[in-house]
C-alpha cells in the first residue's frame, strides 16, 4: 500500500508523465498571457508619441554607466515603427524592425496554442529550429555586438568621458 505523501512522477493506469501534463499546462499559461499582452503593448506604443531624446530613462544600464546599451532606443524605435515611420525606427535603434517581427511571430504562435491551431504551431516552431540550427542567433548576436562596439564608439568620440559622468556609479564614486 503507497502513502499518502508518495506519488509517482507518473500515472500508473495512464503512463503518462505528470511533469509532461504541467508543463503543457505551464505552455497554456504562457501562450495565454503573450496573446494577451503582446497586442496592448503594441497598441501601446503605436498610440504613443516617443521624444526624440528620452526624458526618463528606462534602461538600468544606461542609469548606472551612462553609456548607451544595444537596446537603447528599441521602445521608440517599435513605437515609430508601428506609426509606418521606418527611417525614424532604425535611426532609435537599427534592431527595432527585427524585434517587432519576432514579437509578432512569437504571438501569433502563442495565439495558435492558444486557439489548438497545432499544424500552425508546428511550423513555427520548425521554422525557429531551423533557424537555431543554421546558427542564426549567433550572426545576429554578433551583429549587435558590432553595433554595440559602434555606439559606444560615436558615442564617446561625440561627448568624450563626460557622458560617463551621467551614470549613477560616476555619482557613487566620484
């Protein structure tokens, strides 16, 4: 006779994994939320009008270094993206198209798990292995690395070391 404390990690009439059962549930969950969430942020930031500078500043690096990250202008650069405005996109942030378009995929997959569209999710998650496999993520960290490299570069033949004095660990120690 089992206790009452002890279970199986799996059924013993069915066989199937319980562990297999809550992360299919955990996916759900997932899936619900990004189909929820990724349509009011886009709306958000299409009906928003960013500033050209930022008045306050989101990025936690940006705060404490005062450098810029590689993620610095992305919110403006979606938000004038969604509103048609390429040129303006890719001048806050050259990554900005490709992030909406990936913020797009991952919710349309969400929304096909969701909805028990299975060939659909499929594909996609076919299409994004592929893409893993043939080592796409690497190419694209390496190009943000490189831009990164370039933005400090501008940014500090531009404004020198004075931008540093912007960050709070220049405040901190000096």
């Amino acid at each position: 006779m089992m206790n009452d404390e002890y279970r199986p990690p799996y059924y013993p009439v069915t066989g199937r994994h319980r562990f297999l059962e809550a992360e299919q549930r955990q996916d759900r969950w997932l899936s619900l939320m990004g189909t929820l969430a990724v349509p009011i942020l886009l709306i958000a930031l299409a009906i928003w009008t960013p500033p050209s500078e930022p008045n306050f500043i989101v990025c936690g690096f940006r705060r404490l270094t005062g450098l810029p990250c590689p993620g610095c202008g992305m919110t403006r650069g979606i938000s004038a993206l969604l509103k048609g405005d390429w040129r303006l996109a890719v001048h806050f942030n050259p990554f900005a198209p490709i992030v909406c378009f990936i913020s797009i995929v991952w919710w349309i997959r969400s929304l096909s798990a969701v909805m028990g569209w299975h060939r659909l999710m499929r594909s996609l998650d076919q299409w994004v292995d592929r893409c893993r496999r043939s080592g796409f993520g690497w190419v694209c960290l390496g190009m943000i690395t490189a831009f990164w490299v370039l933005r400090l570069w501008t940014t500090l033949a531009d404004n020198g070391l004075t931008i540093v004095r912007h960050g709070w660990l220049f405040r901190w120690f000096f």
